[in-house]
C-alpha cells in the first residue's frame, strides 16, 4: 500500500544541510495499523509527510498502491491526496467554520452535490459520535471532539489510507484511549490502512500491528509490534518498551536480593549455587503452567520468584519474569532446560 | 467664539465631499489592494502559488509607494492624474493619489492578516489536495476574515486622515475647511466642529469594524 525505497530527506536552510531522513525503507501493508515511534526530532513528522507529498523525497523513491508519486503530475498529485486523509496533532480545523462545513471542506473541494454532502457529512458525524455538534464552532469542543471532528473531515473523501501526526499527542490518557478506539474502528469497518507517528509508545501498544522505531532520521528497528516489543534489540527500542512494560525488577529490590543472595552463599553445600534467570513467555507460553510442572517436577531445585508481570499486546500476552534457582549444578542446568524445551526464552542474569 | 463666516450648508457638503472621497478611493483602492495582499502572501517563498520573481518586483514596488508623504505623492502625480480624470483640481482629482496611496497600504495589511493564518490550516488544505485557488478562497480568506474587516477598518481612518490634505489639489472635505477657513481665516469655531466631526466619523467606523469583525470571528 505504501512504500519507501532508499528515501533521503535533506533539509537546507542558510546554507546549513540537515539530513532529517537516512536510508529509509519500509513497507505498509493494506489493512495495517503502522506506527512509527521516535523521540522529537528524529524524523518522523518528515516521514509520515513523504506519503502524501507535503513533502519530497530528496533521494529514493515513494509508491502508493504501487505508484511511484515522483512520477505524478500536480493534477494527480492532487487526486492521490484526496484518497488518503490526514490528522494533525493541533488538529488544523477552520475555526470561523462550523463543525458541518469544515467535514464538508473536502466534499466542497471537489464540487460534491448540497444533498450529498448533507448526509454524508451527517454520517460522518454519526460516525465519530458528534451527531449533535453540526452547528458547533471548533472553539466550543474539547480538545478530543476536535479530533473527531478533524478524523471525520479526513474520512469525507473516502480515502483509503488515514495518515496520522501525533493526533492524541495533544489529548489526555482517557481521550487518547477514546480516539484510539477510534480509529481501530475506522480500520476494520472501513478497512482502512493507518499510519500513525507517535511519541508515546502506549499508543503502538494499543492499536498497531507492525511498528517502526526511528532515531536521527533512520529506522533502527521495525516488524510486528509482537516482535519489537517480545525482542527489542536497539537501546532506544528497549527505553520506549520500559514506558509501558516492566520487564525487570525495581532497583532497591535488586539490592535486595544481591545482599540475600550474598548472605546465603556463605551457607551453601559445595556442590550448590544460586543462579538467577529472566524468563520470557509469549502467547500460549504464558498461560501454560509451566512453572507449576517445574516446581513439581525438580524437586531438588528451589524456585524463588522474584518478579512477574503480564503484558497484553495485539491480543497475545507477553510476560516477563525474573526468578531464583538454588541447587546442584545439574539439576539447574535440567530445569533451564526443560524451560528452553517450553519455548521460554531464558537468560542468566549476572549480578 | 460662536460668530463664524460658514454656513451650515457648506459643512454638510464639506461632509459629503469627504465621504465621497473616502468611499470611493476605499473602494477602488481595496479592489486593487486585497488582490495585491494575496499576491504578496501566495507568491512569497513557501507560499502556495510561490514565485521569487513576481514577489521580488512587487515587494519594492509597494515599498517604494508606501515611503512617500502623501502631500508629496498628491503633488507627484498631479500629470498622471490629468492624464486619468482630465482635470488636476476637484474631488475626482483628489481620488487619484488618495487610491493610489490607500491601495498599497491596503496591500501590506490585507498581506500581515492572511500571514496570521496558521501553517497548519494551509497544510491541512494542501493535504487534501486544494488547488491554490481554493486554499485562498475556503481556508485563506475565510480564516482570515475577521482581521481583514480590522484591517480595512484601519485603511479607512488612515484614508480620513488623508482626505484632510486634499484641499491642496481643491480637493474639498471637511480637512479642506477646518485649513482654508478655520486656519487661514482664524475661524476657531469652524476648527472646532471640523474636529469633533472627525472624531465621530472615526469613532464610527472604527465601531463598525469592530462590530463587524467580532461577528466573523464567531459568526
């Protein structure tokens, strides 16, 4: 549906050059909820702007549907805009116009009948829940119905793709969640495909499938949310995926254990140790007993949990859990790989 | 202080020389102004319709009007007002210069309203793919309507202002009076209403726009 081959973006201004995109390749997939996450300044706003050309590549070579828009005139460029909508973070609406004429602004753009705009506007409306706001003017809205205002605008022309820069940026965390509701809605009832930039990584979690995380203007890690969040790779993946998973113990709890641990080495056989680990489930992993079996099954191990959390990510659980084994040598090494034959993904945890 | 040499009837027609003066070079003048406005603002670098040389001969051009005194510019151009109305002397003579310096200065205020208009209204335009004709005529012009009726608002009692100096080319006005008899002939009376007439026709204007622009922006 739209996709980037080997796009550079430079920016000159008083003979100072700023690369704002390196080397960027992904693609978005009909269908798909995109999200790109990154910190400010590293690109994204740039990116988003490429697909529907506000702003053009310097290098490399955007498509939609196939179609490289390089090649487009200004009279296409023009109706390839009015098949993908747009939301903005200030949400950019009119505000000498009424909620009704500013849905209406697009249909008006391209000369649609009165009595077709009327109920398609009304729809819209309907739609997005402001049945009642037609005769409203923007400055009488909360900040969410100014979103939902803006989403049905970008809805009239009936596009195909809905772009969307930092839309709940601007919006508290219950808001957020509504416009968020949203624009899932927008995306199986209409099937609409969906890129979203952010900043807040509890919007991937909520709504995307597949996620691309940018820093200084280059991808550093994309694929299914599943994926980046299971296994982040890149340090700052792994910064964003802590704001909304806890995948480790708090630290004066580490303390904790490290004195504990330190302590009971003294009293410990020859033959015995102390080992800890981080366990990693993925979907039906983390509903199996499998901990339960190992209790059970190696008695001779003692098991300490010492940290447990469940996380819920496009409708797969995701959990984390940092646990104490205590034994011979070899029974730890048969419970490690009983775990890994689960399909846990187990590291040792060095202090 | 009350005994004066003018008749009431020479007030009402001075009166009615200044509104014809004001009325019709306001008129002309914003019909060339408000087009020069836009022109300034979509030719600029960045703008929609962006063109470095169009914006670069206009830009001066404006300027270079903008900088004359307009007792200077009246005289200035006394033989192209010949060449227009036939005449050099009389209201239609005074029209002349006073559109001639009102429609740049329309021009530079019409510009500074739509530069008021937000970025992310052009770019919510340009994202549905309005041609630039539209974006001046539903998001431009539309955003920034309640700052040009102020602007024009200011364009008029600059123009009052103005219609004062008429006098020089026989121009007439209640300017023209207050100098040629309250001035000239010490008639302090005629000084006096002259002004307070001014005062009201200002008050009144300005109340209008501000009436007027209240009532665009919130409709």
């Amino acid at each position: 549906m739209i996709q980037m081959q080997d796009v550079y973006k430079v920016f000159e201004r008083k003979g100072v050059t700023n690369e704002a995109l390196k080397n960027i390749n992904l693609t978005v997939n009909k269908g798909d909820i995109f999200g790109v996450i990154g910190y400010s300044g590293a690109g994204k706003s740039t990116l988003i702007r490429l697909v529907n050309y506000l702003e053009r590549p310097t290098k490399g070579r955007v498509l939609v549907d196939g179609k490289p828009l390089d090649l487009f005139d200004t009279k296409q460029l023009r109706a390839m805009k009015k098949n993908i909508g747009m939301i903005f973070q200030h949400f950019n609406l009119l505000e000498s116009k009424t909620v009704f004429d500013n849905v209406a602004i697009p249909l008006v753009l391209t000369k649609t009948p009165k009595t077709d705009i009327q109920q398609r506007v009304t729809e819209l409306l309907e739609f997005v829940g402001l049945g009642d706001k037609a005769k409203s003017f923007p400055n009488e809205l909360s900040g969410g119905q100014k979103q939902r205002v803006g989403i049905a605008r970008a809805l009239a022309s009936n596009p195909s793709i809905l772009l969307c820069d930092e839309a709940t940026s601007a919006l508290d965390p219950q808001t957020t969640r509504s416009i968020l509701q949203l624009l899932k809605r927008i995306n199986e009832e209409y099937n609409i495909t969906i890129m979203i930039i952010t900043h807040e990584m509890s919007v991937i979690q909520e709504i995307c499938n597949r996620v691309a995380v940018m820093e200084k203007g280059e991808i550093i890690e994309q694929g299914t949310v599943l994926e980046v969040f299971g296994k982040p790779k890149h340090p700052t993946t792994k910064n964003f995926v802590r704001t909304v998973i806890q995948d480790s113990m708090q630290s004066n709890m580490k303390e904790l254990i490290q004195r504990q641990s330190a302590q009971q080495r003294h009293q410990l056989d020859a033959n015995q140790q102390i080992q800890i680990y981080k366990l990693e489930f993925v979907g039906e992993h983390a509903s199996e007993p499998i901990i339960h079996t190992l209790y059970r099954k190696y008695v001779n191990v003692q098991l300490n949990i010492l940290f447990a959390n469940m996380t819920e990510i496009q409708s797969t659980t995701l959990g984390h859990m940092v646990i104490q084994l205590k034994g011979n040598n070899e029974d730890i090494q048969e419970a490690v790989a009983f775990l890994e034959d689960k399909g846990v993904t187990i590291r040792e945890v060095k202090e | 202080m009350f005994s004066t040499s003018i008749t009431l009837n020479q007030f009402i027609v001075a009166i009615q020389e200044t509104l014809v003066m004001v009325g019709v070079s306001l008129l002309i003048g914003s019909l060339i102004g408000i087009p020069l406005g836009i022109l300034l603002v979509v030719t600029r670098p960045g703008g929609v319709l962006e063109s470095k040389l169009f914006y670069s001969v206009l830009n001066p051009i404006i300027n270079i009007v903008r900088s004359l005194p307009f007792i200077i510019l009246l005289v200035a151009i006394i033989p192209f007002t010949r060449m227009l109305v036939n005449t050099s002397i009389g209201t239609s003579a005074a029209i002349v210069p006073l559109t001639i310096y009102i429609a740049p200065y329309i021009g530079r205020l019409v510009e500074n309203s739509l530069l008021e208009v937000k970025e992310g209204i052009l770019e919510a335009a340009e994202s549905m793919g309005a041609t630039p004709f539209q974006v001046i005529r539903y998001f431009l012009l539309p955003e920034a309507l309640g700052s040009l009726i102020l602007t024009l608002t200011t364009a008029t009692i600059g123009l009052i202002g103005a219609t004062a100096m008429a006098g020089v080319v026989g121009g007439g006005g209640v300017g023209d009076l207050a100098i040629s008899f309250g001035y000239q002939r010490f008639d302090t009376f005629v000084i006096v209403v002259t002004c307070i007439i001014l005062v009201i026709i200002v008050q009144g204007v300005q109340s209008l726009g501000n009436y007027l622009a209240r009532k665009a922006r919130r409709n």
